[in-house]
C-alpha cells in the first residue's frame, strides 16, 4: 500500500517504481514487476535499462532486450559493458554468431574485460569447442582470480573435460 501511494503521488520517482519492481519479482508476481521497470527504463539511464532487459532475457524475450539495448547504443556511445550486454542477449535468443562477433569486438578493445572472456568461453563450450573454451574462461579467471563467476565457469570447463578433480 505503501509503494501504491508513493506511486500515486509520484508516479516517476525512481525510488518507488524500483521498490515497487522489487515486491512484485520478491512476492512472486514477476509479469507485474515490467511496468515498473518500463517506467524506470524511460529516464534512459544505463541501469535502468540495464535491469529491463535483464527482466526480458529471464523472461525468456531475448528481443525485447535487444532492440532495447540497440536503442541505447544508438542514444549513446559511452556506456560501459553495453556490447557484453547486447552480445548476452542474442546468445540468449539463440543467435550465437551475432553474440561471438559482438564479444570479439569487445575483446579487440580491451582484451582483460572478464565478463566477455566468460562469455566467450560459455558460446565455445556450448558449441562443444572445450579446449578454445577453457582458453578463454581460463583468461578471464587469470584477469580476476577473485571472480566468483570466473571460478564458477572454470569448474564447468573442467567437468566438461570429465577432470572432475580440478
């Protein structure tokens, strides 16, 4: 009732829609979270996006993500991460070629950035290639040993390679 009313009196602060997005994913109802996050997706911001196209790529719309993301890149040059984002969503819609593409562009210009290398390993081992794979998560557990993903990404390349031990 609370966040109701905020809403009502405010319908774009951010701090209502976003407690609002959270209450309806944390109370289950996970379709009633989008307006919220539609709304705070219009102020343009990066994260905010960000979150959306997160909610449609585990809502099992990767296009809805993709077209969002393109419009921001359009909108904006400068966004951090945005090309390991995009590339995320077409794996995620099934279009591996496009996301390998995008991650190698985003390797070409910073050859450490953590989440395209275990990225790029996760298409690569999807598509059976283990040992490209294990190259590239093993890049990204070096660039950052503390990475809990990286770790985790190692241990699937090792079961992979049936070298459960490691």
């Amino acid at each position: 009732k609370a966040f109701i009313g905020a809403l009502q009196a405010d319908p774009d602060n951010v701090v209502a829609n976003r407690a609002m997005a959270a209450f309806t994913v944390a109370t289950g109802r996970y379709r009633d979270a989008e307006v919220y996050l539609q709304h705070l997706a219009k102020s343009g911001d990066p994260s905010s996006v960000f979150t959306l196209t997160d909610y449609y790529i585990a809502s099992g719309r990767a296009k809805d993500a993709i077209v969002r993301l393109e419009a921001l890149g359009k909108e904006r040059k400068d966004i951090p991460n945005l090309g390991e984002r995009l590339a995320r969503a077409y794996a995620a819609g099934g279009d591996n070629t496009r996301a390998k593409s995008l991650i190698e562009q985003v390797l070409a210009g910073n050859p450490a950035a953590v989440d395209a290398q275990l990225l790029k390993g996760q298409l690569l081992l999807n598509e059976g290639h283990k040992e490209e794979a294990f190259t590239a998560v093993k890049a990204a557990a070096s660039s950052n040993p503390q990475s809990a993903e990286a770790q985790f990404a190692l241990g699937r390349v090792f079961a992979s390679r049936g070298d459960k031990a490691a």
